[in-house]
C-alpha cells in the first residue's frame, strides 16, 4: 500500500439550533431535525485507505471535539458552503492552533463559485478543490499557496 496522509473527512458542526436543512447547515430551525448523508465526502472516503468520515452535525460532535478528533490527523478535507464559510475558517484556525503541520483542503460550493477567494480567507488553507457537476471534487480545478 502506497504512503497516504492520516486522512479526515469532515462535514463540519452546525451552528446551535440549526439543522442540516438541504446538506448545507441551513441558518433556520423546523419541527423536526433532518440531515442529509453526506455522500459527496463518502466517496473519497473510501478511496482514502485508513481515512474517517466525520458527518459532526447529526452526530453532535461539537467545534470542541472536533478540534481533539483532529489532533489524530494529517490532513483535513472540509466541505465548506457559504452558510458556515465563516465558522469553518474559525474552526481550522483552533485546529492549526492544536495541529499545526495538518493540512487542510477545503471543498464544496462556496469554493467552486469562489475558488481564489476561498483560498485568501485564510492562510490556514492549503488548497481549495472546485468541484463540478460531471467530476468528482477530488479530480478538478484547485486554487493552493
């Protein structure tokens, strides 16, 4: 088996009170709490020998226990979308503080309609991967420093 980073694949908590509406951390409650499997992860997920799928929102994972989760990892692919853009820059930021030679991809929408910007949020990302609708995230178009 060739090298590969210790791989962890996160969709991110949610923001209190808030469910994952259409898979994207909507901001805005309902009568009942629904998320959506995060498929666009699981793909990857098990083409990565020894990666993790970490879906924290439906199973309560907290930023805090992210952040001790991450301690375990090399390297982060974090689906990002605008809604939670903000948040998740914060969140690597308390990752890189506690695992500071972790590399950090993010993907997802916000970084395939804004790949450049994506990137210049923050010097805690190592690259952003703009996906499409026809190639998987993990084989297009990448902004990286």
């Amino acid at each position: 088996m060739p090298d590969v980073m210790k791989t962890l694949l996160l969709n991110p908590p949610s923001f209190e009170n808030f469910d994952g509406g259409a898979s994207s951390r909507w901001p805005a409650t309902r009568e009942i709490e629904s998320y959506w499997y995060p498929v666009w992860l699981t793909y990857p997920a098990g083409l990565i020998p020894g990666s993790r799928l970490l879906d924290a929102s439906p199973h309560k994972v907290n930023w805090r226990q992210t952040i001790q989760i991450c301690k375990d990892y090399e390297f982060l692919i974090l689906f990002t979308s605008t809604v939670g853009f903000e948040s998740d820059v914060k969140l690597i930021r308390k990752i890189k503080e506690t695992n500071p030679g972790m590399k950090i991809a993010f993907v997802g929408p916000h970084g395939h309609i804004k790949p450049d910007e994506t990137l210049n949020a923050s010097a805690d990302i190592d690259f952003v991967t703009a996906e499409s609708s026809i190639t998987p995230w993990w084989n297009t178009r990448t902004a990286s420093r």
